[in-house]
C-alpha cells in the first residue's frame, strides 16, 4: 500500500454500515471486487501576510479593497453622532429660566451668577442669549489646539466648553455640537459653573424618563449624572489627557492605560451609558480617537472594544474595523484576542440588520476574523460563540439584499457584497479545520446555503473555490459526506462548475475530490452523477485534456495536473461500483481508451498513485461481463500491459494488477496467457506475503486456472496446494472470506487427481467448522462480520471439503 492509502481493506469497505445490514447484504457486498478508492485531500496553502484577498485572488489589485493601510487619530470624526442636514434652523422661541439657588451650579460659594463668555469677532446672538454658529460636519481637525492657555485649562473646563447642555439642545434640535471657544480673559471658574447642567434639572429629568439599563441593581444607582462624570469618568479622561500620543510609551504604561479603559467601559456599562446613552459620548470618543496615536497595538485592540461599545457609525466605525483588521494581520496578536471580549464586540457587528448601511465596515470585521479563525485557540472561542451560524445568517442577507431600481446602486452593492463573501467563505474555510465545528455546520443547514453561494456567484472564482476548499474538508467525513450528497442540485452544480472553469485547476481539483467522496459512500450520489444530463461527458473532456497537456514534454510531470487526473479516474472507479454506471462505463470507448493511455504513457516509478488509479478502475470495470464491455474486448491488449505493472517495483501496483487478471481470467484467452507467460508462478509466490489482500488477490487468480482442466497439473506441481493450506491455517480466522476461497481454490485442484496432504487439511478444517472451539473479536460490529461471512461464506463449501476429504481417506469409498 502507498502512503496515499489508495486502497481500503475490504472488511473497513463493508463496517461504516454494518449495523444496518443483514448478513446476505454483508456476504453479498463481500463477494464483489468493486472497491471505492481513496486519496489525500488537496492541501490549501496558507498567506504568510495576512491578507484581505489572497495572492492568487482573481480581483484586481486597483478594484479590491486595500490590505494595507495607515491610520491616525486625525483619520476619526470626534463628536460621531448623526450627520448634519446642513440647514440653519431658526431658533425656537424659548425664554430661559435662571435659577437663583447657587447649588444650581455646583455648590460654590460664589455671589454673583454666571456671565456668559465676552463675544468675539462675528459672532451672531440668538435667541434667549445663546449663541449660534453655521452647521457643519465635525472632525478631530477642529478640535481646539493645545495652546499654552488651553494645556493649562483643567480636562473638566474643556469638555464642559465644547459639550452642549440641555437647554442649547432645545434651542437647536438638530445641532449636533455646540461649542464655546473660551478666550484668555474667560474665568475659567465662572465658565465651569455656567456649562454645569442644575441638579434640580437632572432629578427632575430622572424622574421623567424611565430608568436606564443599569440602574437598579448597583451600588451608584441613586448616583447623580454630574456626580457619576466627576467621580467615573473625568478621572479616567485626565488620565488619558497626561500622556502625548508622541511620546515614546513603555509597556507598563501601555498596561495602564488598558486597564483604565476598561475601567471606564465597565463603569460605562453598570451605569447603562455604552451605546449613544451617555451624553457625553462625544468627549469621551475625542480622547479616545487620541490615544490611538499612541500606537499600541493592545491599547488600540481596548480601545477599540470601548469605542464599538459606544456604537460608533460611519466613518469611525469603517476606521475602527480597518484598525482592528491592521492588529488582526500580526499572527503575535493572537493571543491578544482571547484575553478580551473584542470577539463578541466583532461579531455583534455581523448581526446588524441592515449590513448595507455598513458594509465596508461589515468587510474589514469579518476579514479580521477570517485572519483570527486560521488560529486554533481562536477558531475554538469562535465555535464557541456560534461563529458558523453567524456567517452564515450574513451570506444570506447578502444573498437577499435591498431592493433598489438604481442599476448603479445594484452593481456597487453586488460588488461589496462578492467581497464580503469572500472573506465569509474564507472563515468558515478555516473553521472546517476544527473537527468540533462538524456539528454547528451539520446544523445550520451550511451545505445548501454554501450551494446557494455557489449557485449565485458561480462566475467568482474567489467565492467558488473558498466554498470548493470547504466541501473538499467537511466531504471526508461519513456524516459531513452523506449530508452534502443529500442537498439539492448540489451534484448538478459541481458538474456545471467544472465545465465552466474547466481550466482552473486549485477549483477542479476540489470539485472531482469532493464528487469522488460522495460517489464513494453514497449511491444516490453516483447515480445523480451519471444521470445528469451530460455529466460524464464532463468528466471525459476533462480526462482528455488533461491528458493532452501532460503528453506535452515540458508539462509530462506537471504534479498539478497530475493530481487532477488522479482524483478525477478515482472518481470514474467509485462511480463504477453502481452497476448500471459500471456497465455503461465499461462500453465507453473513449473511456477506456483515455485509461489505457494513461497505463501505456505513464511510469508507475514517477506515478505511482496515478498508475494505481488506473488499474483500479479498470479493475472495476472488468468486473462486468456485458457482451458490449470494452474491456472485456480489450483483454490482450490489457494483460499485456499489466504483465509490465507485476515486474515494477510497486507492491500496490503488482496488487491491482493480480486483481485484474482476477477478473479476466474467466476469460479462456486470458488463462492462456498468464501460463505462456509463466504469470502462474509469480501469483503462486504471492501466497507467501500472509497479507490478506494479496492472498485474496492471488486465489482470485488461482481458482479460474484451476477451474480449468488444462492447468491443474502444472498448479500442483508448482506446491499450490501446500501453500494454500498454510495460507488458510495462518488468515482464515482473520478473513473467512478469503478462507472460502482458499478452499474453493482447493477443491478446484483436487477434482482430477488425488488430494495432496489430506489428513493436515481435514485437521484444519474440522478445527475452523466448530464455532464454538473459534474465538470471535470483541466488538460487535467486527463479529457481526465476522460471523455473517463464516456461516453463509465459509462454511458451506468448506464443509463440502472436509466430506469430500473424508471419503477419499475412508477404504471402499470413492469419491
């Protein structure tokens, strides 16, 4: 056997279904020769950078989405709230009230009221004394400048200057920043009273509104907003102002920094305030978007956590997943992913509603997962969580977009939507890996909606083979196989695929595996295979071509395309095993021919798995004796070519060769062959492997010679009969298959002379008959087996033996 382990031993054909069959069904399935083949599963080469589309992506590198990026906190828009409409809105009439408690304003001591900021240059006074400025998009670029007047000013003043208050948000309802640019002479202590929001407004608000997530159950329920911003987060937000993103951080201030923003994110969270909650939300995001400056990649993998808490949109949530993904592209970070919630934070972006508001950030999330999901560790959190459920809920809402005339539109998000695809394909490529996600892709339906997939995006080559690398992983094991040969139109669609991209080899050489693992356990599968309209022509002008361009000198050990050769004549050998299609198979000239070619132009020394592969097939094509086989018409030519396969080297290849002079030896022409050629002796040989398989090999051959009359006597002479009593004492206990036929074989050589050694071959078979003097495996399903082949095999003609043994050594009795 080569390492390829082409060949399964006939008992492991017969056990994956033991328990549902009958022993006629096992002693039926037991006598056949036709055997399923088996081969290594193509390997899927691994990205040493990290991309977001592969090297040998079809996009083109101008029309995809960048892998490489440079990102900064100026690339983030700090008060990230809704878009502004771009309108000047009329102030509301409103006449402010001033409140004449002086604990309005924080408790001071002060006597006089606050006076608003002197006015400076062009500034237009609304209505009520506020002030108010044209609209417009804001950005980190106009946040205010860290002059020596504003370095000096406390964190608190400066978030209170730029933060709008409740009354300035009745005022303009659709403003969504309002800012008061301090000037030298400002008193920075009157200005902070001034923008403080009165308590009475706060408890009066509390008990208007019904009560935040949060509330209820922790120690700082009955905890003012004001209070909770002072003492939670202004502390922590000071601390984030002392560093400067320039500076050069150490690793224990990198650490500090992580864990004071998970301090505020918990904080946050126990005060019902992540999301759009906290009314400060745009600060906070200001100092947070600066400290990714820093350029740390476990800071920006925290903050990137607390920043999605706080429900960021458009571009920073875009940003956010690209810096996310950057992190993602270093395999050392790994490890930084399991030592957070970031996961969950990534894959609750992939659970939106509508993913075409976001989609490009949709794109970067799910390649950064696709990254993270080629790591063990990670792949295991992921199954954890329902990653293969998650994606596949996306595929299908990228499969059911929006409805849109526009044809513009339409094609963008087609475009998008392919490269979203690719990178969902690609994760669940990587998770197929993990024998644990066997089960999550059993049952979510993931076989039909990947065809679904395919069906879709057929002309994606991208897509196409990502889900050809995951049918060829999952299709290797019983289960995953029997699942996919049962999804709809699943087998019409590889045909299809491969007639389309008859050239792309990583694609065929997947779709012949997986249609070769589902031909070799599914019977449904080989007939929808053959039944379709023009299937096996498929696989004909593949086999033709493919052998063209290895006929070719510089391309005659091409190993790729040698590769799909041998998976697609391994599928012609397992869909042979069905009758009707092994017949039909056997009569294709064209067929045979382009298997024959292969023997006569190939050696086994420099192809040995495509040789094998060869005469397995034409093994099980033998096996039907039609007047319309091709093989059978063949035979000279065919044993001529297999007496070269049992002087190779190959011990596999001289194997399938026995097996098919095993077959053809019924014919008269072919037994005169093998004795001309003297192919008697070197089968006679093989009886001493004390293998199984070659021993069964061996008397295949050996019982039709001996069944002739013509070649008896030069049998014996050659000692067949001693070494096929050895050969029943040492195996029959191990395979009463191959033991039936050893005495087969044996009563066959005794049927014109007298019996050689007779009484040691009556001991054993008096011995082998007694089921009760015979140990029996343990398990239940060996036994079965066992049991079934020994009553209904075995024992019928070796009981006739051992009668006729009997007679010939009891005087006066002939036989």
């Amino acid at each position: 056997m080569s390492g390829m382990d082409l060949q399964q031993d006939r008992s492991e054909h017969v056990q994956p279904r033991l328990r549902r069959q009958t022993s006629a069904e096992i002693v039926s399935e037991a006598r056949r020769s036709l055997r399923a083949l088996a081969t290594q599963r193509p390997l899927t080469p691994q990205e040493k950078h990290r991309p977001l589309f592969g090297e040998s992506s079809s996009r083109a590198h101008d029309g995809r989405p960048p892998s490489a990026f440079s990102l900064h906190g100026r690339h983030f828009e700090a008060p990230d709230s809704r878009p502004g409409s771009g309108t000047r809105l009329s102030p509301l009439e409103h006449k402010p009230r001033l409140s004449v408690s002086l604990d309005e304003y924080g408790g001071d001591n002060e006597a006089s009221l606050p006076k608003p900021p002197a006015e400076r240059g062009s500034t237009r006074i609304g209505s009520g004394g506020s002030r108010a400025r044209p609209l417009r998009a804001a950005s980190i670029h106009r946040l205010p400048v860290m002059t020596p007047h504003t370095r000096n000013m406390s964190l608190e003043a400066r978030i209170e200057v730029e933060q709008p208050d409740d009354r300035e948000k009745l005022h303009y309802a659709d403003v969504t920043e309002h800012k008061t640019k301090p000037s030298p002479e400002t008193d920075l202590h009157t200005l902070l009273k001034h923008s403080r929001i009165p308590q009475t407004d706060v408890s009066t608000e509390r008990e208007a509104k019904p009560a935040r997530l949060g509330y209820g159950d922790t120690c700082d329920d009955n905890m003012d907003d004001s209070v909770f911003w002072s003492t939670k987060v202004l502390p922590v937000l000071q601390e984030f102002e002392s560093f400067a993103p320039g500076d050069g951080v150490s690793d224990e201030i990198v650490g500090q920094l992580c864990i004071s923003c998970n301090r505020l994110h918990d904080a946050l969270a126990e005060r019902g305030m992540l999301g759009r909650q906290c009314k400060k939300r745009s600060a906070i995001l200001r100092t947070l978007f600066r400290l990714i400056d820093v350029g740390s990649d476990q800071l920006n993998l925290t903050l990137a956590k607390l920043i999605l808490a706080l429900n960021v949109s458009g571009n920073n949530l875009l940003n956010i997943c690209k810096l996310v993904f950057k992190i993602s592209r270093n395999a050392s970070n790994d490890g930084m992913f399991l030592a957070d919630s970031i996961l969950d934070s990534l894959l609750c972006q992939l659970q939106c509603e509508d993913v075409w508001s976001k989609a490009e950030a949709v794109l970067y999330c799910v390649g950064s997962l696709k990254l993270l999901s080629g790591n063990s560790a990670v792949s295991s959190r992921l199954l954890a969580k329902d990653f293969i459920g998650t994606l596949l809920q996306l595929s299908n809402s990228l499969m059911h977009g929006p409805v849109t005339a526009d044809v513009t539109t339409q094609r963008s998000e087609g475009i998008i939507a392919g490269h979203i695809l690719v990178q969902v394909t690609a994760a669940l490529r990587n998770i197929a890996d993990q024998s644990e996600s066997r089960p999550s892709f059993l049952s979510n339906e993931a076989f039909f909606t990947l065809c679904v997939i395919l069906e879709h995006h057929r002309s994606d080559l991208d897509i196409c083979i990502n889900v050809a690398r995951i049918f060829s992983k999952l299709s290797t094991y019983t289960e995953c196989c029997h699942a996919l040969a049962e999804t709809p139109r699943c087998c019409k669609l590889f045909l299809e695929l491969l007639g389309k991209h008859s050239r792309k080899q990583d694609l065929v050489v997947r779709l012949l595996f997986t249609l070769g693992n589902l031909t070799s356990k599914s019977v449904e599968a080989r007939e929808r295979v053959y039944e379709e309209e023009g299937g096996i022509d498929v696989l004909l002008d593949l086999f033709q071509a493919y052998q063209e361009t290895l006929s070719s000198p510089e391309q005659c050990h091409a190993p790729e395309k040698e590769d799909i050769l041998v998976k697609l004549i391994r599928l012609l050998a397992n869909l042979a095993i069905h009758p009707t299609v092994g017949s039909a198979l056997a009569a294709n000239s064209l067929c045979v021919q382009l298997l024959l070619e292969v023997l006569g132009r190939r050696c086994v020394e420099k192809s040995e798995e495509l040789v094998i592969n060869a005469v397995a097939t034409i093994n099980n094509l033998s096996y039907y004796q039609c007047e319309s086989s091709v093989v059978r018409s063949q035979h000279t030519h065919i044993s001529q070519l297999l007496l070269k396969l049992l002087l190779s080297s190959s011990m596999d290849a001289v194997l399938e060769a026995t097996r098919v002079f095993g077959n053809l030896s019924q014919i008269r022409a072919v037994r005169r062959f093998i004795m001309q050629h003297r192919v008697e002796q070197f089968v006679v040989t093989l009886l001493d492997s004390k293998t199984p398989d070659v021993c069964f090999s061996a008397c295949g051959v050996l019982i039709n010679l001996s069944a002739d009359p013509d070649h008896r006597a030069a049998l014996r002479a050659e000692g067949t009969t001693q070494k096929l009593m050895d050969c029943l004492r040492d195996l029959g206990p191990r395979d009463w298959h191959l033991a039936a036929v050893v005495c087969q074989t044996l009563w066959n050589c005794s049927l014109d002379g007298e019996m050689q050694h007779s009484q040691k071959l009556l001991e054993i078979l008096q011995l082998y008959t007694d089921k009760g003097a015979l140990q029996w495996p343990s398990d239940d399903g060996v036994r079965q087996v066992q049991e079934a082949c020994w009553e209904l095999l075995f024992l019928p003609v070796a009981e006739s033996l051992r009668q006729r043994l009997h007679v010939e050594d009891t005087p006066g009795i002939s036989p």
